[in-house]
C-alpha cells in the first residue's frame, strides 16, 4: 500500500520552506523533501547541524511542525501521473501519492565551457561558496574569482570573509553598463545594502571590468583584453539555470529555460506547482513569496481557503511583483551569456565522454538539424556520462543548432534521476 499525503514538496530551500509554511498552516499534511542533509537550499547552506537550526524566522515563521514530514537526504527520482513521486535516501526507495506536487528544485550554476575549464584549481563559483559556507575553510593560494553575473559578488566577498587570498575580480561586464543598476538598486535599499558590504569586503581586490576569459593555462589566466593573472584556485560563474530535470520528467510546460506557471504558480499539469528558481532565477526573497504563494495556492485547491488566506496571498502577489522588477532589472542588465562564447574547437564541451566542439561541429553534418542534440547524443556519446547532460546540454545543443539556426528538440528525461539501484527500483515497482 502506498503512503499517501496531502502535499509533497520537492526541494527544502527558501521556496519548499515557505511553501510548506503555507500548506501546514492550512491544516494539509506535508511532506518536505530534500537530498541534502540540512534544509535552506544554497542561499542558507551552513555547516551541518540541527537541519532546521540557524535558519531565519521569517521562513520558519508558521510551519506547523505536527503537520509537516520532514525527509532530509531524500532525493525525488521520479515522477508518475503527477500524483506520486519516486523518493530514494541511501539503500532504500519508496512511492508516496499525493493530492499536490510542488516542484521547488532550485537553480544550479549555468555551466561556460572554456579552454582550460576542465583543469585541476578551475572550481565553479557556487561550488566553492558551498564548501566555504559548509565547512567554513577557504581556499590557499592565489584566488581569482571571474566570470559574470550580481552572484560573483558575493562569493568573492565570502571567501575574503573567510580568509582566501583573492586578488583578481574579473566581471565581462563592462563598468559603465553597471551603472544601469542605479535606478533599481536606489528602489530597494535592502539590496543597495547588501551590495555596499560586498564593496567593502573587496577592498584591496583588483577589480577588471569588460574582460572575459580567453583560457585558464597552468598557473596564468589569460583575459580577451591580454592581461595575464596568475593563479592557484579559479573560481568561474556565469549565472544560474533553473534545475529542471523533475519538471521535464512531470512534463510540464517550459518556456525560456524555466518551468511556466501562473500568477498562482501552478504549472501547465493539474494539482502540480512551481515555486522558486526553477520558475525563474530572482534571488531568495523572491523564491521566499514564491513558495508562499504555491502554499496558498494549493491551500486554496484543497478548499481550505479563508478571509486570512485571501489578505496573506494579496501581500505576497505585491511583493513578488516587486521583487520581480528588481530580478528583471538585473536579467535586462547582464543578459544570458551565450554558452558557446568562451569555447574554442578545442574546448571540451562533454567533459564525461571527452567530446570537444570542433568533433561536434566535424560530426554535424551527418544528421538533420532539428534531430539536434539528441543525434550529438547518440553518435558522440554527449550527455551519456554520470553527468547525463547537466553539464553539456546547452553547449551541445547550441553547437547544433547554431549550424542551421533551427530549433533543438528538447531534450527527453527518464526516471530514475541520480543513482537509484535496481534493488530500489523492484522494491518500489510492486507500488506503481
Ligand atoms: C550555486 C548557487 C549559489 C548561490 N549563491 C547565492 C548568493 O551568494 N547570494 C544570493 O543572493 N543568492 C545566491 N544564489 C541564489 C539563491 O540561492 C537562490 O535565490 C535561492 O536559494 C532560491 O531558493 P529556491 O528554494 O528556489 O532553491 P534552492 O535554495 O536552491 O533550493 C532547492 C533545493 O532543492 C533540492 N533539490 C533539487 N532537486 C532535488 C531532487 N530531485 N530531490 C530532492 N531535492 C532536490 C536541492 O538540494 C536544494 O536544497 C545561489 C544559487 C546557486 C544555485
């Protein structure tokens, strides 16, 4: 018999938290899941502790603990009939239905192949603020954090705060672009704030502005302006992509790399949500209002919608469109880095299969472009390593595509997602 709950929600960062703030505090019970070890999701990551503890009260604020199922190191795999999940935690796998599914997985970094990503000292920028925030060592040598986008910032504010030697700041922005942000940051203080302390930590810091990375050589990185930086630890970020591997295997409705939903965030699938980044990368204030209107939302499909819920969902509608014309006055200033911009036929693009672009681009010819990247995927092998595309997808498909200039197919998902044995798998096929 399978276990059945009112809500489950995929994701224990600031939008899954808020969420089930919501639907707890309308009496549903709510089961909270999340691979990690401790829930916040990546903007409230901190060393392993109590998984609730050190989180801030505003997001805590009205989960009731008597209704919600916390499940930490759960990992959603699956997704059957919108209405039961596939959850895996180590050595054991079950399905559990539900009446509504909200997907609040997050974003993760925006992979940019370049020459010389793939060398040992060369770190994704979240990735290094993750083990900064976790474990809270820094990094020794000489660090350069480079790239673009508001998030590097922080992280390199962060890892000064934390000890790193960081002497080189490299933003592809050109300066005087920057100063579009006035006239938004001067309309919300808190982030005017927040980027005033981030100038103070990097005093000291080499700052470079309009120069992207031309390639990482042992020990020297050089810039498109000809500069060249020496280094021991490379921290690279070009932005974040929404996590939409869940929402692809619910085959919900994508629009511009990022799960549609309305304004009371329900998907293109009856009884399933959306909520936070994997709606649109905006920051975690906005993921916060986020969840919170999905909670309401469901709350409200559940007939447990009240005078106070209606006066709760109108605030948060105001402050997400608030929040949304900040995140929109950032996307309009620092656009979408294209993914094939850095690379060089060299470049490795699949860096699981070891497929470069100039072998895509030799190899093209021998398929039809709207196969796209799925025709790179079974002649080259891209995307078929342990990564299963996170890392390559939009290279490869940008490599195909950019030959004819037509759509790609998007790509398709299967169950089981991550690492799932088959031992799981027969214990959980007799529920299905
Ligand atoms: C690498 C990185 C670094 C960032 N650093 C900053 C920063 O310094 N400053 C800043 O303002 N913003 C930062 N952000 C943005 C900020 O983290 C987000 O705005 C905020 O966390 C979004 O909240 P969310 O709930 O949508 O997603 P998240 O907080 O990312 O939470 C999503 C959660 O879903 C879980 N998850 C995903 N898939 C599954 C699955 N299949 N099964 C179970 N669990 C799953 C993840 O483990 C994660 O905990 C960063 C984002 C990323 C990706």
């Amino acid at each position: 018999m399978m276990e059945r709950v009112d809500v489950l929600i995929v994701g224990a960062g600031s939008a899954g938290l808020s969420a089930a703030a919501e639907t707890t505090r309308h009496g549903l019970a709510t089961m909270l899941v999340d691979g990690r070890s401790s829930a916040g999701g990546q903007f409230y990551a901190r060393p392993h502790a109590d998984p609730l503890e050190g989180l801030p009260e505003e997001l805590l604020a009205g989960i009731d603990v008597e209704r919600l199922e916390l499940r930490l190191g759960t990992s959603a795999w699956g997704v059957f009939d919108n209405r039961a999940v596939g959850l895996s935690r180590p050595g054991a796998s079950e399905v559990i239905a539900c009446d509504a599914l909200v997907i609040a997985t997050g974003a993760m970094e925006r992979p940019q192949p370049f020459p010389g990503w793939d060398m040992p000292g060369v770190i994704a920028a979240g990735g290094m603020q993750l083990l900064v925030k976790e474990s809270g060592v820094a990094p020794i040598g000489r660090v350069i954090v480079a790239g673009t986008g508001p998030f590097l910032l922080p992280v390199a504010a962060q890892l000064r705060v934390a000890g790193a030697d960081v002497h080189d700041f490299v933003e592809a922005m050109p300066r005087r672009r920057l100063a579009g942000l006035l006239p938004a940051l001067l309309r919300s203080p808190d982030r005017a704030r927040e980027g005033i302390s981030y100038a103070r930590a990097l005093r000291g810091v080499r700052m470079h502005f309009g120069a992207t990375i031309a390639a990482a050589e042992p020990g020297v990185l050089a810039l498109s302006s000809g500069e060249r930086l020496p280094w021991d630890v490379l921290c690279i970020g070009h932005g974040f992509v929404p996590r939409l591997d869940l929402a692809r295997l619910a085959g919900l409705a994508i629009a511009g790399g990022a799960i549609l939903v309305d304004d009371r965030l329900a998907t293109s699938r009856s009884g399933v949500f959306a909520a936070g980044e994997v709606t649109g990368v905006g920051g975690a204030p906005l993921a916060a209002v986020e969840g919170r209107l999905a909670g309401l939302a469901v709350a409200e499909c559940a007939g447990r919608w009240t005078a106070l819920s209606e006066v709760r969902f109108r605030s948060a509608r105001k402050t997400r469109a608030r929040l949304l014309r900040f995140a929109r006055s950032l996307w309009a200033t620092y656009g979408a880095f294209p993914p094939l911009a850095l690379a060089t036929p060299e470049t490795t693009l699949c860096r699981c299969e070891g497929v470069t672009l100039g072998d895509i681009q030799a190899s093209s010819s021998f398929w039809l472009p709207e196969e796209g990247a799925r025709a790179a995927k079974a002649m080259l092998r891209c995307g078929m390593g342990p990564c299963q595309g996170a890392m390559c997808l939009a290279a490869v498909t940008s490599a195909v595509s950019s030959r004819s200039q037509a759509d790609w197919a998007e790509p398709r998902v299967r169950p089981p997602l991550g690492t799932v044995t088959v031992g799981e798998i027969g214990d959980t096929a007799a529920a299905l």
